[in-house]
C-alpha cells in the first residue's frame, strides 16, 4: 500500500509538471511579440529567483556547505538557464513554435546516452532505445508542416535550440549523478542566479537598456506566469522528482509537453486537431510505455530505492 501511494505521488507530480511546461509554450511564444529574447528569458529567471529566495528564508532552508555542491549549481544553471533557455528565446524568433518543440525534445535522445555514461543504474537498453526513437518520430509526425514551411534561414535557429537541449539534458544527467543531497528549492534557486547572470550582461551588449522595451500588460502577465508557474514551481517539482525516479522517465517530459502544447492551441485558440497530431500522439504514448517497462525481475530492486529516495 505505501509503495502503491509513493508511486501515484510520482506520478502525479509527473503529470503536474507535463501540464505546467505544455502551457509555457503559448507564453513564451505571446511574450515574445513584445520583448526580446535574451530580456524575456533574463527577467524571467530573476523574478523565479527572487521568488524561490523568499520561499527559502520563509522556510529556514540551508545552504551547501561544499565547494563541489557550488560548482555542480553554477555549472548546470549556466548550461539549463543560461545557455538552454537563451538559446531557445533566441531560436524560437527565427523558426515556428512548432519545429522549436521538436527540437527541444531532442532532450531525452540526449539524455540517453549521457546517463548511460555518467549513471552506472541507468544504461542504455533496446527499450529506452526504441522508445525514445518512436517518440521522436511521433512529435516529428505532429509538426512534420512546420518543418516544410521553416526554411534556409532557420538554420542557425534551428541548432541553437538543439545545442541548448544537449546542454539542458547533460545538465540534468549531472544533477542526478552528484546532486541528490541538495534540498531541490535551494538548487533551483542557485541554479537561477547562476544563469541569469550572464543573459544580463548579453541583454544589455546586444538589446540595450531594459527600461526602453515594450512593456505591455500581456508581456508581464506571461513574464510572472513564466516565472512563478514555469520556473519556481516546476523546477522546484523537478528536482524533487529527480532525486526520486530515473532521470531518463523524467526526461521523457519533453516529448510528452508538444503534443500536450497542440491540444492547448486547439482548446484555448479553437484550432482543429488534425489526424497527423492524434497519430504522433499515440506514438508518443507508445513511446512513454516502451521507455518505462521494466522486466519483471527488476521491479523490485527499483521499488526500494524509489523508497530509499
């Protein structure tokens, strides 16, 4: 019975975290019509964080004492919030929303083979193999449109998201592998600082000063949903997720969130769901089965260290 509840707690936090990143993709996407992308993502990450470090002192958290635990903080901010994020804003400008959730679902492929190297637990096994693929080609199939219509002038678009989510995915890998003992506000937390640092000294070399943009009401309501959904929330969910299940199954919510993100343009914009979109759905579904099954034989040696967690 406790095994059944800590499984559905998984679970369930799984899904809130699908449905809070399937939703950023129309806020970043509105958001982007007034703001430019590095100050988009810069303040973004500052509101986050000033957010989470109230949470923090509210709650007497502590700081990490070792070097190690700063450096495994500084290093992986700068590669999820200041290289992935920077890169995605920056990419989504030049190439359609669509073909940018494709690419950043490259995240488990990624992963895959980064956790196969630096997690003894997690190697790579025709399931995850196969699974990872047919998700790839289900989201592909969704926007397979998006790709014909991106053209020659999304090349560099294009791979600066892809670098972004080798970047976001072998951050991730590390997180699990060294990170565990941190309390999953404070990492967010130092993560944040660490990476929106360096997209403010961008965002004022290359788009000026922030108080001259345009700063609408509809930039600001998705700047605090981004912020305080999109971040504190959700990173804070992942990192006490993380801690907790195999960080390939995590990973597997980038695939999950562009096909969650076309029912939401269907629903909210009242935009058809076409057949190719419930088709590659159904393959990501199949792909989700594919990378969580396990043979019998294993189910209990990952029950208990899902406990131990």
């Amino acid at each position: 019975m406790r095994q059944q509840g800590l499984n559905l707690r998984l679970f369930g936090v799984w899904l809130v975290l699908c449905a809070i990143w399937s939703s950023t993709w129309i806020f970043i996407k509105l958001g982007l019509h007034d703001l430019p992308p590095v100050w988009f993502a810069c303040v973004r990450f500052i509101i986050a964080s000033a957010a989470l470090t109230i949470f923090n002192l509210c709650r007497g958290a502590s700081l990490p004492r070792q070097r190690r635990d700063w450096l495994l903080i500084a290093a992986t901010g700068f590669m999820i919030f200041a290289v992935n994020y920077g890169l995605l804003f920056w990419g989504e400008q030049r190439i359609s929303s669509g073909l940018s959730a494709v690419l950043q679902a490259t995240i488990p492929a990624f992963g895959l083979v980064f956790a196969h190297l630096h997690l003894p637990g997690e190697r790579l096994t025709p399931p995850k193999i196969g699974g990872v693929a047919l998700g790839l080609v289900g989201v592909g199939i969704i926007f397979s449109n998006q790709l014909g219509l991106a053209g020659p002038k999304a090349l560099w678009g294009s791979v600066a998201i892809v670098f972004g989510a080798m970047s976001a995915a072998y951050s991730n890998v590390l997180i699990k592998a060294h990170g565990k003992h941190l309390d999953p506000a404070v990492l967010a937390t130092g993560q944040m600082f660490c990476g929106w640092l360096p997209l403010l000294v961008l965002g004022f070399l290359f788009e000026g000063n922030p108080l001259t943009l345009h700063w609408t009401r509809q930039a600001i309501f998705d700047l605090c949903y981004l912020a305080l959904m999109g971040s504190s929330l959700a990173f804070c969910l992942l990192y006490w997720l993380t801690r907790r299940v195999e960080v390939t199954k995590i990973l597997l919510i980038s695939l999950v969130t562009p096909v969650a993100a076309v029912i939401i343009d269907a629903v909210v914009l009242h935009e058809k769901l076409p057949t190719r979109s419930m088709l590659g759905g159904l393959c990501v579904l199949l792909a989700i089965g594919l990378t969580i099954y396990r043979p019998a034989a294993r189910i209990a040696p990952v029950a208990a260290e899902a406990l131990e967690g």
